[in-house]
C-alpha cells in the first residue's frame, strides 16, 4: 500500500501564548497517536507545527488503508450462548451473523461461570479517509485549552466553542485533500502566510512542502526552530553591545512566551534614559518583561544598563519606527516604576506598621497584624533556640509585610520582600533587618537560593511555620493535587533550609512554636502537620538520589532532628552493603512482629536470674554490652558506627533464635525473653527501622 506524509493544519485568531507550546504538542501527538493506533502508519515519529496562528503537524508513511488484520472476539458466555438442551441460542446465533463467522468456527474457552464462546476473523483496515474524521475530532476535545470561547459561523447560526476562532482546515496526504471537517470547516489544501509580509492565500502544494512553503511566506512553522532563531539573535545582539541577556533561568519563560507571539521575528535594540536607572533595577527588570515583553541588557558587573532588545514580528529595512514606538512605550512604565518608588520612601515600613490591621489575611485567621504578631512570636523562639539575635529577629517580623501597603508593591506584587529590602536599608534599619526583608520568602520555588543571613533564616521559618500552622489549625490541609495555599512548597523549604542550613532544630518543637503563637489548638493538627513534613521529606530525599527503601526506613522512625537525615541514610547505606545487613533486618522485623503478637505491657528490666539458656545469655550479655557504646555513637551522631556495632550482634541473634522458644510456658521466663527482644529492637533501630531493609 502506498504512503505518503499527512499534513493537517488548522488556522486560527491568535492563540493565547502562554498555552501554545503545549496546545501545538496535544495536537500533534494526538494526531498521530490516532493514526497509529489505527494502523495506518508505523512512523513512530511525527513534526509539530505551532505559530501564533495556527497548529499543525506532519506525518510520515502514512497509508491510504490500513492493513487487514486478524483478531480474536470475544462473543456471550457459554450459559447464554447454549440453551438447555445444549444448541446455539438465538443470541449466539445473532452474535456470530453480526461477525460473520460459522458457528462452528467457534471456541470456547474458560472455566465455569467464565466460559465463553470466541472467534477469529478478519477485519478490513480503516481507510484514511473514514478513520481521520474521527482522528481529528478526538485530537480537538483532548487539546489542554486554558478558556474556551464561543463564535458563529459564517452562516450567523451555527456557534462553535474553541480556544480562538478558526478560519482554515488543511489535510493534505501527499498532494492529494483528503475529506475532512473540524470546528464548522471543510478541509482544503489553503492556508495563510504571515498576516503583514505575505498577500492572500496561499495553497500548499504537497504535505511534505508545508514547512518550506510557509518559511517562504514569512513563517517559521516550528515552535523550537522559532524559539532557536530568536535566541540566536538575542545572543548575538547582546554580544555586539557588549552586554548579556541575565540569568538564563529568568531569560527562558520570556523566550517561551515571545517565541508564541511573533511568526517571522526579527531583534532591535532600544534604549531608555539613563535617569531611569536610579529605581531599583528589580523594578525595571520586572516591568519591561512583563508588561513589554523586552529582554533588558546586563553590563559585566551584572547591572542593569539602559538598553533592551526589542523582538518585533516584522522585517523591514529601516526599523526606526518599530524602535522609537517601543521607547515610546516603556517610557511611561518606567516614570511610572519611578514614580512609585519616590512616593514609597516618603513613609518608613514602620509608619506603616499600623495599616496592616485594616488588612484581612484570612477570615478565619484574622489580619496581617495578627499574622504579624504571630511570626513575630515564632522568629523570637527560634532566634532564642539558635542563639540569634531576638531583637532583631522580632524587628525583621515587624516590618516584613508593611511593604505589601506600598504602591510599587502593589502595582507589582512579584517585588514583596525585593522593595522591603530596599525601603528597610532607605529607612537605615539595622543590616540584619534589611537583609531578612528579601529573604523570608526563600526558598521560593524548586532549587531556589536558601536565605544567607541568619536573621532572614529566622524569619523565613517563622514565615512558612505560621502558615502551616494556621491553615492546618482550621483544617486547610492539601487534598489530592489541590494545594491552593503552596503548603507543600512551604513545608519542602522549611525543610531544606533545616536540612542544607544544618540547623540542630528538632521538628516538633518548631511546629510546637508556631501553634503556640495561635494559642490554644489541638493535638490532631499538629500531628497531622508533622505527619505532612515527613510525607514531604520523602520526596525530598528521593530528589537527592537516595534508595527508597533506605528512606522509608529512616523516616519510619519520624526523626526529630531533619539536619541528622542525610547522615542517617549514609549510615543506612552503608549498613545495608554489609553482609550481616539482611538476616539483621529479617530478625528485626521477625522482632516486631512477636513483639505486636504479644500485646500489653512489656517490662524494661532483664532478670539475668531468669536466662537459663546459652543463647539467651549470649544475647543479653551483647545487648549489655552494646547498649552505652550505640548510646555514645548516637550522641557524637556518629550513625555509621551505631549501626556497625549493631551488625556485631548476628551471630548472636541467629544463635538466640535457634536454640531459643521465645513464648516459653512459663510466665516470668517468657516476659523475659520479651523484654530482651524488645530491649534489643530498640537498639536496632536507634537510627532507622532496619526491618524496612528486609527483602519480600
């Protein structure tokens, strides 16, 4: 059977640009899901077309039918296919009419209840014609559409719903339209090129031709090739004015978002009063790409400089225009950023102190001056626990929210805690104060820097900590993939900053201090949000490469210190790579599991008087002897020796269970033994459940 590629393209309004990298993907990949679901093409790769106007995508060797192939029915069981005398029932009989097969071309397999009747037949392949309708149809409905809106038709009757209106349909296998309709459109082989530097419609002439055609109309096609294009040009202008485009973290979702709005791009530079630069260049920054869509230019120190690279949807040959409209432009948003800053620092945060009070948090936990007085008390507990300074810890709490009350704040609110660093430092706050306005919401995201200094460490617990506490105190916890109050993000940074930071701070007593900041609240929240960080502490460490049997182990055990974890999986690590580690963790877990079976109250004392055999003496005479040298390791945090000096004991235990009936007759002698397990099942997992590190 002959193949040949298969474009189809549906054109459009302009689609919204956030969402078109991963509109062009769905389409392109349900496209030719569908088609190799149905048989028509082996190809397992296909090319995805995404502009502002439209979404494509081209397949290759895709065949006009598809192969005939056998399959196997599954038709009624065998109670409703026989009727009491055991001859085929009416509803056999029609079952094996509606395949075309004989009856006794059938088959019965199964047992009992399960037995049914199958048969083997033929089946036609679909033709490309019949199968794309519906091919496309499913493609549309699974497309990720941020918003549908509603349009009507040329008819002025019919309404159609989808992300922006479409205007054209293109299905072209090889050179020829295959019949097709999506969205109130007919298919065609008609499309359009770029909307200012190409004239009329333009027919594309062959599938394989799409991506040339269009670049020759002035559209590049590909979502990367646009994206690589632009880049390049950036890169390149950037170089030839001696200067670099920033972070290349900031740079990227820019790129993404400039790569969705332009077909045939093109780079320019502008530039703006060098006046400008004396408004903290986070402002600047800020404005020009989020509000312009600019990429502003970088010096070698790192500062921002008065230039911005400008990416236009149009080529022409004298660009003034383009670059005096955009300076146009930015200049109003800049006197704007300005104009803002200057009227912040008539007024110091401290005057602004008492405003928060007109400011509601949360309905249910008051207002930002309760939030404030909350994280003031956690900050102090904390600063006192670590030895930092409380003064300025409860200063840096006082003073952290008053520039939400600040216009540039308000007009950008991504800048919180950016403008409180620099209207702290205006106001001649102590360095500790300033320094802790920017960092109390570090980390801020995945791989984000932690807060440096030690006051802003103190302040961006305090900072999660109350959050935490607050909504799990009135029962908004995270439910499934819901978590609109990013407490998974807070909780992940408390704990890299306890982990990363080495703090030597236990968890419950941090929660203890936020919930004591809210008064009186029970002990099922504060359970379940301690429960919450060690669920978060798994993803955690499984991000750091750790085993996942390793962390289920160390974790089982809810450790208090988090700073310890790490060097607790090391010790674990290396544990489980000694010989000794496997039969250690089966009788662990053997331990627990007689220890569970035994119920009620299990003593603490071990009557040497009542150890009559060897193996028993052995065993307690080890754990005697272990039990100060694992304490003394556990206090230095030395967790690999603990564990090496529990490995010793193998011998031991395999010995004890051999020669030993735990659960003897006599009552005295079998609450020993008990005790003696359980005595050793606490020394063994003094650094983590070791029972978890059993195989199955």
């Amino acid at each position: 059977m002959t193949a040949a590629p298969l474009l189809v393209e549906l054109h459009t309004e302009e689609l919204p640009p956030k969402a078109l990298q991963r509109l062009g993907a769905a389409f392109a990949d349900g496209i030719a899901a569908g088609l190799r679901a149905r048989g028509l093409t082996a190809s397992p790769a296909h090319r995805s077309f995404a502009t502002p106007r439209r979404l494509a995508v081209l397949v290759d060797d895709v065949l006009a039918r598809a192969p005939d192939r056998d399959v196997e029915l599954k038709g009624p069981s065998v109670k409703v296919g026989l009727d009491a005398d055991g001859s085929p029932s009416q509803a056999l009989r029609k079952w094996a009419e509606r395949q075309n097969v004989a009856l006794d071309a059938l088959e019965r397999r199964g047992e009992g209840k399960q037995e049914s009747f199958f048969a083997r037949t033929r089946l036609a392949g679909d033709r490309l014609p019949d199968a794309l309708q519906e091919i496309i149809e499913q493609a549309l409905a699974k497309l990720p559409i941020p918003k549908l809106m509603q349009y009507q038709l040329a008819d002025g009757q019919t309404t159609v719903s989808f992300v922006r209106p479409a205007h054209r349909l293109v299905v072209l296998h090889g050179d020829e339209v295959v019949p097709a309709t999506a969205l109130g459109l007919a298919s065609g082989r008609e499309t359009f090129g770029h909307r200012f530097l190409s004239s009329g419609p333009l027919a594309i002439t062959r599938a394989s031709t799409y991506e040339a055609q269009l670049e020759a109309a002035h559209v590049v096609a590909g979502f990367d090739a646009r994206r690589g294009r632009i880049e390049q040009a950036l890169r390149a202008q950037a170089a030839r004015a001696g200067a670099s485009l920033g972070d290349p973290a900031d740079v990227a979702p820019l790129l993404d978002e400039v790569t969705a709005l332009v077909e045939w791009p093109q780079v320019y530079m502008g530039e703006f009063e060098a006046e400008f630069l004396a408004v903290p260049q986070e402002c600047l920054i800020l404005t020009m790409r989020t509000n312009q869509k600019y990429f502003p230019l970088f010096g070698a120190d790192g500062k921002l400089e008065n230039r911005f690279l400008i990416v236009s949807n149009m080529v022409v040959a004298d660009p003034s225009q383009i670059i005096e409209g955009n300076q146009r432009v930015v200049r109003p948003r800049l006197a704007d950023a300005r104009f803002f800053y200057e009227q912040d620092r008539k007024r110091s945060l401290a005057e602004r102190v008492s405003q928060l009070e007109s400011v509601v948090y949360h309905a249910r936990l008051g207002t930002m001056a309760d939030r404030v007085a909350r994280i003031r008390n956690i900050a102090r507990d904390i600063a006192v626990r670590i030895g930092a300074d409380p003064k300025l810890a409860e200063r840096a709490a006082t003073l952290a929210k008053c520039d939400l009350l600040t216009g540039m704040v308000g007009e950008f609110p991504e800048l919180q805690g950016v403008m409180g660093r620099y209207y702290a430092w205006h106001d001649g706050e102590p360095d500790g104060v300033v320094e802790a306005m920017a960092e109390q919401y570090r980390p801020r995201f995945s791989g984000d820097d932690l807060p440096a200094s030690e006051t802003g460490t103190v302040l961006a617990l305090a900072d999660k900590l109350e959050t935490l506490a607050g909504l799990f105190s009135i029962g908004q916890s995270p439910s499934g993939d819901r978590d609109p109050f990013a407490l998974r993000r807070h909780a992940l940074g408390v704990i890299r900053i306890l982990i990363e930071r080495h703090l030597d701070l236990p968890l419950p007593e941090l929660i203890g201090f936020a919930f004591n900041a809210f008064g009186k609240t029970g002990q099922d929240a504060r359970d379940e949000l301690e429960t919450f960080f060690h669920d978060r502490l798994v993803g955690y460490l499984r991000e750091q490469g750790f085993d996942g049997a390793q962390i289920t182990a160390v974790v089982a055990l809810r450790p208090a210190q988090l700073a310890a974890v790490p060097a607790r999986l090391a010790a674990v690590r290396e544990f489980a790579a000694l010989p000794e580690a496997q039969a250690l963790a089966a009788a662990n877990k053997r331990i627990g599991n007689i220890l569970r079976k035994a119920g009620g109250v299990i003593g603490a004392i071990i009557d040497h008087s009542l150890l009559a055999e060897p193996a028993e003496r052995e065993l307690a005479d080890a754990v005697e002897s272990l039990d100060p040298r694992i304490e003394a390791a556990m206090s230095r945090q030395d967790f690999t020796q603990a564990m090496t000096l529990m490995a010793g004991t193998r011998a031991a235990v395999d010995r004890f269970f051999d020669d030993v009936m735990v659960m003897a007759d006599d009552e005295r002698v079998r609450n020993n033994r008990l005790a003696l397990l359980a005595h050793l099942h606490r020394l063994m997992n003094r650094v983590a459940d070791i029972s978890r590190l059993a195989a199955t």
